[in-house]
C-alpha cells in the first residue's frame, strides 16, 4: 500500500518461534481512519502480528512504528503510554464472567482514568448504546447470547476511544445475522472514531464488504494485496485457492513428512 503518513507501520520485520519462521521480512501499512484485513490459512502469522503490534512480542529483525514512534517491550512505560491509544476485540470477546455488562465496558475506564463513577456511568451506556445493548447493562455475560457478547467486547475495546482497533477473528462462531452487525459495526465505528482498524480473519464475504485494503498472508510472506475488488480479480494461485476455498492449490492438505513406504516400513516389490 502506497502511503505516504501512514499511522501504523510493518516494517521488514522478521520473527520466528525458535527454529519456526512465521513472518519473513514483511511490510505492511495501515492508513488513517482505513479499515484493513490481515487474511490467509492458520498459522500464517496474523495473530502474531496482533501480538507484535501490542508489544507482547518482538520482532528479531525489522520495526513497528504507530504514529512515527516505535514500539518497544523494553520500554515499559512508552508501551503502556501507546497502548493506552489500542483497543482490542479478543476472539469471542473474551468477557470477565464474574462482572456484569456495565462492568465489563466500565473495567478500562476504571482502570487507566481518573474520572468519576457519573461520568464513567455515561460513558459506558454511550458505548453500550453505540452497539444496540444499553437495554442490557445490568445483564451478566452468562444472560446474552454469543453475538451480544461479542458487541459487549466491541463496546468495552472502544471504551477509551483508540485511534488503532484490532481485531482477532471478530466472526468466529457466529450465526449469519450476528456476523452481518458484528461487520457494520466495526465500519461504523471505525469511521465515527476515525480509528485506524485491523481485521485478523478467514470470512471472506464480511470482510470484503467492509475493508478497504487487504493483505493475503502464506508461508511468513505477503502473498497479494489490494482492495477488495482488486484481490477478487486476481489470478494469483494463492489468493484465488484461498477466495474459492479450493482444496487444491499451493497450500497442500499434508505437512510435509517422511515418504509413506518409509514411514509405514514398506519394502519395494
């Protein structure tokens, strides 16, 4: 993506889980405001990149800027001071059972401000009611079904307003209706708060109609990017493999393994 002040970037970065590369010198930007995937088979490294960008890993080559200033585990309070501008959606919501829907929304604004329980009640029904469930604050997380508890995560990751929403598979086991307003919410969001957004996520309808760029992970590599018109004209084997959901193509049902005659101790006739 050509940028030029892009507000997050991938730069080169390399990392690995010991002698296991999962990303190989990639770059990516992310554009103010923009709403952009991170798209391609399991264990291509999008949840990893997650990680990275929140300084829960670092990278053994290469950088991540957000808004020009790197971000470094090393550097604690600097770490803390950006995350402070992150919100996260964790993979199906990931909710304090024990706290009730206004508590859960309310736990961040608790936590890293100093304002008061009237402003704090405020704040948290504008968020509860910014994702149709202001009716339901006083619920416990076991009351509402697993879409609602999805939009009461969505409602807690905006809580502080973040210039830069991730998102880890935000679809994930959710029924066609709850994925429909699980997608127009993160767009209208995205757009209200001018927040830079990132979709880890396999949903390929959802996401096309909603992100305005996308990035195809496979094998530690960016395998194709664009729009989302422009990936649903590609020819590219990957990317189309990936789109059609085709069982054969260069991602191969077997890890690579040992030949079967050897393996299974078979003498050639």
């Amino acid at each position: 993506m050509q940028l030029e002040d892009p507000f997050l970037t991938i730069e080169d970065v390399t990392f690995s889980y010991g002698d296991r590369l999962i990303l190989d010198d990639v770059t990516l930007k992310f554009g103010r405001g923009q709403v952009v995937a991170i798209m391609g088979g399991s264990g291509m490294g999008k949840t990893t990149l997650l990680k990275l960008i929140g300084g829960l890993l670092m990278p053994q080559k290469g950088r991540i800027l957000l808004d020009g200033e790197p971000i470094d585990p090393r550097k604690e309070k600097a770490l803390y001071r950006m995350r402070r501008r992150m919100g996260m959606l964790f993979q199906f919501g990931a909710l304090f059972t024990d706290l009730s829907v206004f508590d859960n929304v309310a736990f961040p604004l608790r936590e890293q401000t100093d304002l008061d329980e009237e402003t704090i009640r405020d704040l948290v029904l504008m968020k509860l009611h910014a994702v149709g469930l202001r009716g339901a604050a006083s619920l416990m997380p076991s009351d509402i079904s697993g879409g609602m508890a999805r939009r009461v995560a969505l409602a807690r990751a905006i809580a502080l307003d973040p210039a830069l929403m991730m998102y880890d598979e935000p679809f994930a086991g959710l029924d066609p209706i709850s994925m429909g307003i699980t997608a127009q919410l993160i767009r209208r969001l995205s757009d209200a708060l001018n927040a830079t957004s990132i979709i880890v996520t396999h949903d390929v309808a959802e996401t096309f109609a909603i992100a305005d760029y996308v990035y195809m992970l496979n094998a530690g590599r960016i395998s194709g990017e664009g729009t989302p018109e422009q990936l649903a004209a590609s020819q590219d084997p990957y990317v189309r493999q990936f789109l059609d959901a085709a069982p054969d193509g260069p991602v191969r049902f077997h890890y690579p393994a040992a030949a079967v005659a050897d393996d299974f101790k078979v003498k050639a006739p």
